[in-house]
C-alpha cells in the first residue's frame, strides 16, 4: 500500500492585545491521487489520509491566549507537549487538543501546569473515526483527562519533571523523570537521565503496570552518542500507554514504542552530528537502532531511523527522516500472516511570518 499527499498547516495568530490573543489554524491533506494507491484495489495507504482514503481539512487550533504577569491560560482547540498528551509529530499533522491549559512559571527555575483535556484529534487519535474528527479522550464513556505537572531546573545542571494524569474510566497515571548534566570541558560532557511512570487502571481498561528507564549521552564536539533502555512490567494481558501522543519513553523510535506490549523491554543506541563545522549551520544528523521485545506477545521488532534536522533561519525550518521498521515476526501486520515491516519517509518544511 502506498500514498501521497501535499498539505499543511495554514495557521493565523493575532498580536497580544491586553494579554489576549487570538489563534486558529487550518490543517489540511491534499492527496496525490498519481502517487497513491488505488482504494478500489486495497492499495491505499490512509495514514495521510481520511479513513476512506480521501483527501480532508479541518480546523485543528482555535484558542483564546491569556497572559496576566506569570500566569499563562489558554482554551480551545490547540498543541500540547506534557509526557501522556503531546503533538506526536509522525504524519502530516500533529495532535491537536480541546483543553484549558493554565501554566503558572512565577516560582524560580519552576514552571506549574494544570488542566483539563477532553478530546482530540490527529494520527495518534484514530479508532472508528477518523484523524480529521475530534473524538473523546480514553474510551467513549470518558469525560476527559485532568493533568497536572511541575518541571523544575532550579538546580545546575539538574532537570527534574513529575506528573499526573487522571484518565476519567481508564486509569490514573503518575510519570517522573530527572536529567544530570555532567561537564567535562566547553565541549564534552556526559548526561545521564533516569524515568518511571505507573498506570493503575479503571474499568479493566486493560491499562496497568509500570515502566522504568535509564539513559546517558555522551558528548563531544559536535558529535553525541546515546544509549537508552525501557522495562516494562505487567500482569496477563496488561500493558502500559503511550498516552495521547508519542509517548515519554527514552527508547521511542521514530514509529515504534513499548505502548500496548505486556512486559515489553527496548534498548536504543544513537548518534548525533552537528554540522555547523562543516559550514550547515542549523542542521544535525541523527541515527538511531532500535530494539523492541514482549516474550508474552512473541513480539521482536528492530527499527533504523536517519532524520536531518534544519534550522535555516528564525522563518524556516524542517525535518527529513527515513525510518526502517523490520518485524519478522509478523506482530504488527493486522492479520498476522504476513512481515509487516515498512519504510516511511517524511519531509516537512515549516516557514514563520
């Protein structure tokens, strides 16, 4: 299966009058119908596309921004980044969500979040309906997700995060995480990063068990190299979440994650170059192996990804990536008889005025 498509988002944000501003932003997918499958014959990839494999646009930002000293507060369809509901970036559009999101950054080297979320919209999102319709958070019978967070920097080089997440008929999640910045010189130095999160679920949603992670990176001109690792525990038939997003987990790949496996463990290496030496100001290479596993699900999936980011100037920016999933033992092909490993490859370009 295959597809194209060319689109965007087309977004408008008015200038701050008395600590208000106005956005809303227009998402669009056009598709390429020469460069798609066709739907008759199965041969359409929808990922771009809706669940019909059709072209579609929708209004996925439309928010009211209040700022009064160091009290933030935004409502309205809109982009969240916290560790369980994030933008998820993978296809052509980031998740979008309906919330009131307040942030409070008065507290020195702290910043406080509180709110509430009740649907969304994006890849991420599609069950029954498609990435184009805001749907509700969690399961049908869900009245949306209450979240509340501190990140601390206060200390040097020490940054620190917690959070929770209360997922009305699904479960309660706790997530944490800390980074230690170790300087050797200018340009060498080691970070070492440590996570765990807990899901205790509601209405045998399924969603229980705990996730633990450790990671460092070490750090010298302008190159860095990485090494991750996530367990997961759970009882039969449980297994912890990604969320609403991609999920906080160090081992996350550009496709794959430890989300929906029971007991999964992951272990990641990566590289990082820096090319501004090499007179690319603004653009870094990154290379990245992945290695996903669930004994209890017969899951083994290896993933390579090579992305190029660019900063080209303060108006444009934009990322190319190419990632390689390799699954031999057929766990993510829907009907389970055949290698459903695959390649996708994704350029964005993003231009600011």
């Amino acid at each position: 299966t295959y597809g194209t498509s060319i689109g965007g988002i087309l977004k408008y944000e008015t200038a701050d009058w008395n600590g208000v501003k106005l956005g809303v932003g227009a998402y669009v997918s056009q598709k390429l119908h020469a460069a798609s499958g066709d739907v008759d014959e199965g041969k359409i990839n929808t990922d771009l596309f809706d669940m019909d494999g059709k072209s579609y646009a929708y209004v996925g930002e439309a928010y009211v921004d209040y700022t009064m000293g160091d009290l933030n507060l935004k409502v309205g369809r809109q982009q969240i980044d916290t560790p369980f509901a994030d933008t998820d970036d993978i296809r052509m559009h980031p998740n979008t969500f309906e919330a009131a999101i307040a942030t409070y950054s008065g507290i020195e080297g702290t910043t406080l979040v509180g709110g509430y979320v009740t649907r969304w919209a994006g890849y991420d999102s599609e069950d029954t309906l498609s990435k184009e319709k805001f749907k509700k958070l969690g399961s049908d019978n869900s009245n949306g997700v209450a979240v509340v967070g501190i990140v601390n920097e206060s200390m040097e080089n020490l940054a620190l995060q917690a959070w929770y997440y209360n997922i009305d008929e699904v479960a309660d999640a706790i997530y944490a995480d800390a980074a230690y910045t170790i300087p050797f010189s200018e340009t060498m130095g080691l970070e070492l990063s440590a996570q765990a999160a807990n899901f205790n679920e509601e209405k045998a949603s399924g969603m229980d068990g705990n996730v633990y992670g450790v990671g460092a990176a070490f750090n010298v001109g302008a190159l860095t190299l990485g090494a991750a690792y996530n367990k997961a525990s759970n009882d039969s038939g449980k297994s912890v979440s990604n969320g609403f997003g991609g999920g906080p987990y160090m081992t996350s790949m550009e496709e794959m994650t430890i989300d929906g496996y029971e007991d999964a463990k992951a272990y990641q290496l990566s590289a990082e170059l820096d090319l501004a030496d090499a007179g690319l100001e603004g653009v870094t290479l990154t290379a990245l192996y992945g290695d996903f596993k669930s004994t209890p699900a017969d899951m083994h999936v290896k993933e390579f990804d090579i992305i190029a980011s660019l900063e080209l100037s303060e108006a444009i920016s934009g990322d190319i990536s190419y990632a390689m999933v390799d699954d031999k033992n057929k766990n993510t092909s829907e009907d389970g008889l055949y290698d459903a490993g695959y390649d996708r490859f994704l350029v964005r370009l993003n231009y600011n005025f």
